[in-house]
C-alpha cells in the first residue's frame, strides 16, 4: 500500500526546518542583547560581613568569604548570585596582634570582580593581679612588709616586674599595664590591729617664753598616725587657766589626739610670761620740743599735717578710735610717732579695773596696726598718770603705770601743757602758753589736742618761735626721756 500521503510534504519540511533556524537565531539575538548589548552587565565580589573584622586575641577566626553577584544596567539591577568560587589570598596569623589583608578575586564570562577585607587582632582584656594574701592580725610597722604579688595577661604574660605598687595610708595600690595599653590596679587594705598610739610633736618645743604684753600665738604642732594618717586638725588644745597678756604668769597647755582605735596621744607645753627689759633712755642733743597731740585724729588734723609737712617737723599723735584710718596712715607715712590715747574715751569704763583698762588699750593698738601695719607701743594715759578720776578704783594707777612698762610700752605725761582743753581758747593763748613752759624746760614734751581748730592754729607760731631759739622738734620713741606725772591713785 502507498503510503505517501501520510508523509509531510517536502516542502513543509523545508518550512518547518526554516522556521525553526530563525527562531535560534532570533533567540541568539534575544540573548546577545539582553547579555551584552541592552543590558550592561559588571561583575561585583561582594564581602559576607564587614570589610572591617576585629577579632579578641585567643577566639577563632573564621572568614565568611565573598559571594559571586551579577548585575546588569537594565536586568538583575539588583543583583543575581551565580556560583562562582572565589579565590582568596592573604593570612591571618590569630597568634599576633596586628592588622591583616584578605583579598578576594572571582572571574565569569571573561570578568572578574575583587574585594579586601581588613582582620585586626586586638588585646583588650587587662592583666590579671593577684595578691598574696596578708597574715590576719598584722601590726603597723614604719615599713610595711609585703606579703607578695602576681601579675598575668593573655598575651604578655608574665607582668609582675612590671607592677607599680604605691604605698599610701592604710593600702597599697598595684597598677600594671599590658602593651595594648590595658591597665589594671589592685588594692591590699593593709590589716592593722592597731595599738600605736599617734605621734604629736610640739613646733618650739615643750618650753615656750614670750614678753608680757604680746598675744599668744601657739608655735604649732603637728599629730600623725600609722593608720589614720595626719591627725594635726584633731588635736585639742587646753589651757589650765585664762591667758591674760599684761600679768607674769606660767600656764600649763595640754594637746590631746586619739586615733580610730581609741589610741591618745598627750604632750603639754608650758608657757611663761615675763616683763619686757626697759630699754635705755636715749637723750637728744641740745633744746628738744616734742609736739604731741591728744584725742585725734579729727576735721582740722589733716590741716595739722599740711603745716608740720612745711617745716618738715615731725611730731606724736596719742590717737582715739575716730575712724580716721587715712589720717593714721597719713601720720606714719609722714614720719610722725603714733602712740594709743584710748579706744573709747570713757574713763569711768576705762579705770573700772585693769581688765577693763587693757582691754581697751589691746583693742585701740590693734586698730592701730591694722590702719597702719605698725604696732605701737607708745601710749599715753586717758587724763595723764597723774589723773585723779580713777580714784573709784583705788590703786589702779600705781598698779596699771608699772603693768605697761612691764609689758613693753613707754608711757608719757607732759611738762608743758597748751591748756587747749582748759583755759585757752585761742590761738594766742595755746602759743603763749607753749612758749613760757618750753622757756622752764630743756627736753619739753607739749601736751595739745588737734581736735581744737584754734590749738591747731597756734602750730605755726609755735614752730617758727622753736626755730628761731634753737629747738629741735623730734617724735616720741620708746626710748625717748619718759616724762612722767606723779601717781596721784
């Protein structure tokens, strides 16, 4: 039987055979654009982790690697991972500090792509210290006696030479620092079962001597302990009876200190009071006026200092708490003498007893000083040493003109009295007055008051009659000839 007619023509044949080549190549095409010619393809090797690994000496090591990633400018912009292994060179050495380079490379259809990756061993961990531990009751020595010490690192090792230790009060400090620059400190609270007492030492020694008349400033003294440390700001200080600066008297001053275990120290210091030594008289050559004011400084005092400023005289003020600090400078920067008259001025508060006396007589000279910065010891008693309202309390006269002497001031009443606070109320009488006592008188101390505007006024006259019979005009000092009232209480 023919069977022909089931056979495909031969001319479908060439149709279907024709057909199927330009599907191939319109595929080849398709592919051909999509790989190289509408789609831009690069290669990228891209790291599993970070560029960047830090890794602790001692841990393991273990490299990601890369990952094979196609991408193109049309298709698989976001990537396509294909299998491609990668080859990597470079080593890390997990034994050593330091930074290592790993560098990736993978190759597909004739591209290849690279990658680096950055391993740093590091040390972080610090050493270890480790102390030996001390016996349980261990007493304080003036050296502590170290009981031992180790120090270890991970990767130095063996650092006890390397230790620091630090001794300080009550511990010790151990510091040791690795060569990554890790440091450690320990601490050894050194155990003390502490029976020593503290140390107290007295600045001047057990002995101390000042002159009547100075205040008592104690020389110092310095407390430590074994365990505490400096104890000075602990120390209490007594005295077995009251200071007081114008009687000879020995006192007896106890120091106590205890330390934290209840540990007391005691040492004591006698202080001893003594007279001041008088010092010799110094006599002026020739005809002297000493000029000397009372009861300032005041309004016309300034105008006091102008005038003495001209003739280049100088002259001793007996001041009172006025609150004319400049005009008290004012005299001492000018040359003059500044000596106490009173603090207060009242008499009856003043002769009520030696206490009261020196109580002002202290308080008026430390005014004094904190004006002037100089600490006078030149005074002058409030009616002179002969003053007749003290008698309410008898005898204080006698006791008070030997108690100053005693405590290292110089004392001065007048042989020429200007009356400025009596009689004369002019400034013709003050100079006549001046003038017939400094005729009966070879060293002549003036008694005038410079709150007086019209006692003021008769300086001048005063100075130049002074100048043209030969007088000197000088200021007080504690060794000028004392002229001296009698006692009249």
């Amino acid at each position: 039987m023919d069977h022909d007619y089931l056979q495909p023509s031969r001319g479908k044949r060439r149709m279907t055979a024709l057909f199927v080549l330009l599907a191939v190549i319109f595929l080849a095409a398709a592919v051909y654009c999509v790989f190289f010619g509408l789609n831009q393809l690069t290669l990228e090797a891209a790291l599993i982790g970070s560029e960047t690994e830090t890794v602790e000496y001692g841990q393991a090591f273990q490299d990601l690697g890369c990952r094979t990633v196609l991408r193109g400018t049309t298709f698989w912009k976001d990537g396509w991972e294909i299998q491609a292994s990668p080859s990597v060179s470079g080593h890390v050495n997990q034994q050593k500090l330091g930074k290592y380079v790993l560098n990736y490379q993978v190759s597909f259809l004739g591209m290849t792509a690279e990658a680096t990756r950055t391993v740093c061993i590091v040390d972080t961990v610090p050493p270890v210290i480790t102390l030996t531990p001390d016996p349980v009751d261990l007493q304080p020595e003036p050296e502590y006696q170290e009981a031992g010490f180790s120090a270890f690192d991970n990767y130095d090792g063996d650092l006890t030479r390397q230790v620091e230790r630090t001794q300080e009060t009550g511990r010790i400090l151990y510091t040791v620092m690795d060569s990554s620059g890790n440091q450690t400190v320990a601490q050894r609270q050194i155990p003390v079962f502490d029976d020593y007492p503290p140390t107290l030492e007295l600045t001047g020694g057990s002995q101390v001597t000042i002159p009547l008349g100075e205040a008592f400033h104690d020389p110092g003294y310095t407390a430590t302990d074994l365990r505490d440390g400096d104890l000075t700001n602990a120390v209490e200080v007594s005295i077995d009876h009251p200071f007081v600066r114008y009687q000879p008297d020995v006192y007896l001053l106890t120091y106590r200190v205890s330390d934290s275990d209840g540990n007391e120290t005691v040492a004591q210091r006698t202080l001893t009071t003594v007279p001041c030594q008088r010092p010799a008289v110094i006599y002026p050559k020739g005809k002297t006026i000493y000029l000397t004011f009372d009861d300032g400084p005041g309004p016309d005092t300034g105008r006091l200092l102008d005038v003495l400023k001209r003739y280049d005289v100088h002259a001793t003020f007996f001041v009172v708490n006025t609150g004319h600090e400049d005009l008290m400078r004012r005299m001492v920067n000018e040359g003059h003498s500044i000596g106490i008259h009173t603090c207060t001025h009242r008499y009856q508060q003043i002769y009520s007893s030696p206490e009261a006396y020196f109580q002002d007589l202290f308080d008026m000279q430390q005014i004094i000083q904190d004006a002037t910065g100089v600490q006078t010891w030149l005074l002058r008693f409030p009616g002179g040493s002969s003053n007749t309202i003290s008698r309410r309390n008898k005898g204080i006269m006698t006791y008070l003109t030997k108690a100053v002497e005693a405590c290292g001031f110089s004392y001065f009443d007048w042989n020429v009295d200007s009356n400025d606070a009596g009689g004369a109320n002019t400034s013709a009488q003050v100079y006549e007055n001046v003038v017939e006592g400094v005729g009966q008188n070879t060293y002549c101390v003036v008694l005038q008051h410079d709150i007086h505007p019209y006692s003021v006024d008769a300086v001048e006259r005063i100075i130049q009659w002074g100048q043209r019979n030969g007088y000197q005009f000088l200021p007080l000092q504690t060794d000028s000839p004392a002229i001296h009232h009698g006692v009249q209480n």
